[in-house]
C-alpha cells in the first residue's frame, strides 16, 4: 500500500496531479482511492489531496502519521501537513515559498526558509526541487505539478514507472498541453536534490 | 469494464443507467459535478435550474408526466427546495425521482453543516447512504427502483468525502428509459385538503411497509467479527470505521431512514458493548436510545465537523506505537515554534469583485452580502461585508436593516449579490425593496458566470448547461420592469465611476441597482496579458496597493513588488498608487 499526500495552494493543480497518480496505478491493476479538496480553498486557499494505492484501502483519507510520501507544493504547506507522515516517510517539496495575503499584510515575513529548515530537521528523507527553474524552462508556471511528479517517480516513492505516468499525461491531458508537462516530468526527475538521505 | 470514478460521476452514472430522461440542479459545492457529468450523457436531458426549488419542481414534473428523474443539490439546497418536497412526499411518483442531497461535515465549502438526514425524516421519504463510488453509483439505481415500487421520492444522502473522493466502480449499460403511462390523477397529484387529507395516510402506510423493507434489505448488514464490540454505521463513516478498527463486528446501515429497529436490537444483543459512529448528528443513536437500548455515540464523538479516521481511533483507544509517535511529532513542531502561515482563500488575481470592495471599504460602507465568490470579500484587508446568511438574503437584510436603523442609516447601506444568486432568489428580494419603500443601493455583482462552484452557466449568461446558446435575462431590464427606476451598469475596474455612481445612488431616496459588470478573470485565462511592475525607485512604500488583497502584490522589505507569474495585469494596483510607481512590464515612467 502507497499513501500519498499532495498538499498545494488552490489553484498550483493539485488535483490533476492526484488523478494522474491514481489512474497510472490504475492503469497497471493497482486499486486507486484519491480524496481532493474542491470548492472555496481552490481560491488561494491550502488544498490537500490523498491517494491511496494498493489492497486493503478503505477510507479515501490518509489517517495521520501514515503517509508514505507527502508531495508539498509549496513549503509551509508541505509543513501544514507534517502529523500525516509515517515515521522515515519520504517528502518532496518545491522550495518556491508563495506569500498568503494574511502573511503580506502582517509583518510576518514569511518567505519559506524557515519552513524548509523544519523539515529538514524533521525528515528523514526529503528531496527539494527547484519548481520555479523547471517552470521557467518549461515555460509555464503551471507545469510544477508534472515536475514535482517526475521527482517524487525517480525517488520511487509512488510505486509507478516515469514512462508509465508518460502514458497517462499522453492519455489524458489536451494534446496541447502533453509536450510541455512531458518536459517537466522528466526535468523534475532529473533536477532533484536528494537531502538528509541517510 | 472497471473505471475510477468520483461519487458525483458515479451518481451520474447510475442515473444513466437506470434510464433516467431528466437531470435538473443547482450548482452547489459538493454536489455541481453529478449533474455537470450528467450533462454529457446525450439520452438525459440536464439544466442548470434556477434554483434548487425549481429544480426540483422541473424534476417532479418528469417524475409525475412518467420519465425518471435526478435532483441534485447540495445540502443548504434542500432547504430551498423543502416546499416541494415535503408535498411531493405526499403525492409520491410516477417515474422514479432521487433527490440528491450533498451534505458538507467541515463546511469546506458552506455556511452551515445540517445533516440533512433530519429533512428525510420530517418528510417521511426513505433516505440511502452510500460510502464510495460503487455504492455511489448502486444506491443511485436501487433508489430508482425504490422510488417506484414504494411510490415515494428517495433521498440519495452523501457527504463532501463520497462526492470528491474516487474509487473504483464497474460500469454496466443503460436500462430502457420506456416513459410510465401518464394519467390525469387528480386525487393523487392535487393536493388540496380534501385530497391531502387522503394522501397523508399513505404516506404512513408506505412508512410501514419502508420499514418492512429496511429489516430484510441488504443496504443493511452486519459484518460480523468479535462480539465485544459492535459498531453501527454507514457513509463514509463505515470506511473510516473499517480502516482503523480491524476486529469489530460492524452493521453497516445503507438506509438510514426509516432504520432497522430489529436488526438494530438484534445486533445490539449480541455483542458486549454498543457503539453508533456517525458524523454530524445523534441521528441513528437517537433511534437507538429511544428503544431502550444501551448504546454509545455522541458521549464520545463529537458532533461538530467531519468525524475523521484518527478521530475515531482515539476515541476508541486504539493505541499503538505509530500513535504515540504523532503526539510525539506534535510536541517536536510546538517546541520548535514552527508554525505555517495561515492560508485563507482570496478573490484570484484580476478579479473583477476586489474594486469594489476596494471602495466600499474606503468608503466605509455597511455591506448585508451574499453567498458566492464575493463572500471572500468579508476577508482582511478587504473587510467589506457585513452579514453572510444564505442565498438572496443581501437584499432582504439591506431592507430589513434599513426598517430598524432608518433612511439616515440606509445613506450608508448596499447589498451585494452575484448574478447566479440574484436569479436564484435576489430578485424577490429586489421586489421586497420596491414594494416596502425601501431605498435599498443593491450592487450586482455580474461576473458572467456562477464562479465559486466552477463556472456554471446561469440564465443571465446566454448557454445553457448542454452548451447550447439562449437568451440572456436582462437584469437592468428586469430590474426597471419590477420598479426600480434608477438603474446603472459600471465597469468595477473604473474606481472613479464606481464611486461616483455609488455616492449618487446612496444619495438617492429610492431602490437603485448597480450592475458591476466584468467578465470573471478565470474565464480570461487564455488571454494574453503583461504584467504590472513596481519601481522599487518610485515606490514610497505607502502600501495603499496592499489594501486590495491581491495575491501577487508582496511586501518586499520596506516596499512592495508584484509576482510576474500570477499577475494579469488588471491594472487595478496601478490606480490605487499615489506615486506612479506600478506600470504595465515594458512602458516607463513619465
């Protein structure tokens, strides 16, 4: 059994990226369960996804403390989510802090660093990536769920193959959109900096 | 064939293939996406009613000239649409109507959380409950079935967890859709006393024969494991219930209204100690207890929001090693004082409704507001709405506020409303204003579009739910045709005019409307746009731009600059700037 958590801020795509991992595992025989947030928090709001993969699933959320992996879009959002995380569970995280309007307005100056330092001390296994480059390179803002997929792949950490995952972005995204969320895939399992892998 | 499916696609599904002809709904957070899915099946018929009342008078006319019918709303939906029901419970059907009712424990999404098992009740039709998409999209068809063999309305309950959680579900194919004959039946479909009177009675004959059906059906089991607990269940809940607690016996109840007392006592003598785990409220233990049956429920879980796994775990006193290492992480990130930043939702970058609230904050103004996107209006630095209640009621308050306080009061007073909403039930209200000689200021907030629920067509919109172009209602029309004689359309991007407009309908001794009309900025993604930059030599660090609540815009030291990559270039940052010092990416100063 594989859980995973994607935790985002409305409108990073968070819920593309759960279903592309559910229907991949699908497509190999693997049973799927996901849960997303959908409605008010897609505003800028913090939104989690779950997915679940493999026998003996019953409930579509992950019950604390036992995510496998948790894939953080944002990091103060992959800290938000922390209790779900098994003990030597792996976190993949895009380093690019993005400011809530509360945090600009206060004088808290939030710029993500001090969120990454806490999970570098709380993680046993974390891998940072640099989203805002793969985007830039890609030339979208809106590919960093695609890259932060191909990371958390080539870190096995979802149980599916990158060229798998390809299939499924060929199968369901508009032919449009493929090559540069193909791109991003496999920057993002490149581009990767493994930390605190012990 | 196998597919992943969210609980919304499977309710569409099962409608499909129960041969159902006619989907109607409001668009409501969870449940917008069963009839959006509903819609792409070419045999059903689907809209986007006006409200959830109509839409449930479209589908009970299906229902009584003999095709089958899907309702769907969200929770709050219901209460709109109980007139209809609570007497269509009485008349009962001719082809099959579920009443899909999308409850939210947590209110991800809603201004209240009613667990609207209790409307079920007090209307006496049968209510299922599924727990993930296979029972989404079973239920949906049992359900039909239900409905005609009982002559009643079934209620389809499911909460946010089964609408937007997906799992596997095995499709099969369409059943005939042939329609029931229609019949002129006067006695059972016009309810007026005499006939009622009639009606009412079986009413509660069918209640007997549910409750037959309740004990012997197979929505109800019992899975069993050892006797010393028993866990009554059903919903979501009974996953959450399999997922943490591996050796209980479990009676899952599928139908939870009306409940299976027998089965109940049977399975209560049984094992040692009783537990009923549901979320929201005592519903089911309320039953229990009232049969004299010790039982366990709210004395323990709670009754307020969702009821989670590791909830129940706790409760329960499932203690294990990974348990203690999660108080244990708790206790690490309280000693470390590591504490995110609290992420509230805002009004997207380019929105049309932040100029408004822009001014009506500056202007100091009493806003009675509405429910759609525009609510994130009440959030700092905008802080611009005053009453949140329900769907329509901006206009109703603004009256009412106005009756109490006076017109020195009302000088100072707008109601805020959406265009979706204003057709929902604003224009009553709007009626309400003329009628009582009120001098209500109402602001349309017509964005072209139902934007919370994810962009919805509407009848002010001109397509319909299929896509298919129609004409759009003319609110400034429609507005003059109902009394209101000073009508204004602004562009909520022109600060100047917005604010002009509004001092001079406030002014004014009379209803006015003022239609604050652009395109929502989501439906303009695909348009290409320059960014606004900051000069960070020009920049006074004044922070007035902050005062908009525009995600883009951030502090940087003791100045400010905008994210290119959020940015639309709304422009709406560059007026509020005193020193000039915002500008479209690529034109200079001066």
């Amino acid at each position: 059994m594989i859980n995973c958590i994607l935790a985002g801020v409305g409108g990073q795509g968070t819920v593309l990226a759960s279903k592309l991992i559910a229907q991949t595992a699908m497509n190999r025989g693997i049973k799927a369960r996901t849960a997303e947030t959908i409605g008010m928090a897609q505003r800028g709001g913090s939104v989690v996804s779950h997915v679940r993969l493999g026998k003996d699933v019953h409930s579509p959320l992950i019950p604390l403390k036992s995510a496998d992996v948790i894939i953080g879009f944002e990091p103060a959002e992959a800290v938000r989510c922390l209790s779900y995380l098994k003990t030597k569970g792996t976190v993949i995280v895009s380093q690019k802090a993005i400011k809530p309007v509360t945090a600009s307005l206060s004088d808290t100056d939030y710029d993500g660093n001090e969120m990454l330092e806490y999970l570098r001390s709380q993680v046993s296994s974390l891998i940072t990536v640099d989203g805002e480059r793969i985007c830039a390179q890609c030339g979208s803002s809106k590919v960093l769920n695609t890259a932060l997929l191909g990371a958390a792949i080539s870190a096995h950490a979802l149980g599916i193959s990158l060229e798998e995952m390809e299939r499924t972005i060929k199968e369901k995204l508009p032919s449009k959109l493929v090559a540069m969320n193909l791109q991003a895939l496999y920057t993002g399992a490149q581009g990767t900096s493994k930390e605190n892998l012990q | 064939m196998k597919k992943l499916l969210t609980g919304n696609e499977a309710i569409a599904r099962g409608a499909w293939e129960a041969g159902v002809v006619v989907c109607t709904a409001y668009p409501g957070t969870p449940s917008t996406e069963i009839t959006e899915n509903a819609a792409k099946y070419k045999e059903m018929y689907a809209e986007w009613s006006a409200n959830e009342k109509v839409a449930l008078e479209v589908g009970l006319g299906a229902s009584i000239a003999g095709g089958r019918a899907l309702v769907a709303m969200k929770h709050v939906g219901v209460n709109v649409a109980a007139d209809p029901l609570f007497t269509f419970a009485y008349t009962g059907v001719n082809g099959g109507l579920v009443l899909v009712s999308a409850d939210d424990p947590g209110m991800h999404s809603s201004q209240n959380e009613q667990d609207n098992r209790h409307f079920a009740r007090a209307a006496k039709i049968p209510v299922l409950e599924p727990s993930d998409s296979q029972e989404a999209k079973d239920f949906t068809k049992l359900a039909f079935n239900l409905s005609e063999n009982f002559d009643t309305p079934v209620m389809l309950r499911i909460t946010t967890r089964v609408a937007h959680s997906q799992s596997l579900v095995e499709l099969a194919e369409r059943q005939d859709s042939e329609l029931k004959k229609y019949e002129k039946n006067a006695l059972k479909f016009v309810m007026i006393p005499a006939y009622a009177r009639r009606r009412h009675v079986a009413v509660e004959a069918r209640l007997d024969k549910l409750r037959e059906y309740t004990e012997a059906t197979p929505l109800n089991r019992i899975e069993w494991k050892d006797t010393k607990i028993g866990v009554i269940t059903g919903g979501v809940t009974y996953q959450y219930v399999k997922e943490v607690l591996k050796d209980v016996s479990i009676l899952k109840l599928g139908m939870s209204f009306p409940l299976p007392q027998k089965l109940i006592t049977e399975f209560s003598r049984k094992v040692d100690k009783l537990y009923v785990i549901e979320e929201l409220e005592p519903f089911i233990e309320d039953y229990v207890k009232s049969w004299g049956i010790e039982v366990h429920g709210k004395d323990i879980f709670p009754g307020i929001g969702e009821l989670l796994p590791e909830t129940i775990a706790e409760k329960m006193g499932v203690s294990s090693s990974e348990k203690k290492a999660l108080f244990k992480a708790a206790e690490s990130a309280a000693l470390a004082n590591v504490e995110p930043p609290i992420r509230p939702p805002v009004l997207c970058p380019g929105c049309p409704h932040r100029g408004l609230f822009y001014v009506l904050k500056k202007l100091k103004i009493t806003v009675a507001g509405d429910i759609g996107c525009y609510t994130l209006g009440s959030l700092a630095p905008l802080s611009a709405i005053d009453t949140t209640i329900c769907m329509g009621a901006s206009i109703g308050t603004a009256i009412g506020m106005e009756k109490a306080r006076g017109k020195d009061f009302a000088r100072n007073l707008v109601a805020v409303i959406g265009d979706s909403t204003f057709i929902h039930s604003g224009i009553t209200g709007l009626i309400n204003a003329v009628y009582s000689k009120a001098s209500t200021t109402t602001i349309i907030l017509d964005n072209r579009t139902t934007g919370m629920t994810g962009h919805q067509d509407n009848p002010t919109t001109g397509l319909t739910l299929k896509g298919e172009p129609i004409k759009e209602v003319d609110m400034a029309l429609l507005a003059k045709a109902v009394g209101v004689e000073r009508v204004v359309i602004v562009d909520p991007f022109d600060l100047e005019k917005l604010e002009t407009v509004l001092k001079e309908e406030l002014a004014a001794e009379e209803p006015s409307v003022i239609i604050a009309k652009r395109k929502c900025a989501l439906l303009e993604k695909d348009k290409v746009s320059t960014p606004h930059t900051v000069s960070a030599e020009t920049c006074t660090g004044c922070m007035r731009c902050m005062r908009l609540g525009c995600p883009c815009i951030v502090k940087d030291g003791k100045k400010v600059r905008i994210n290119p990559t959020q940015c639309v270039g709304c422009g709406l940052c560059a007026d509020v700037c005193f020193s000039g010092a915002i500008q479209k990416e690529g034109t200079s100063n001066g």
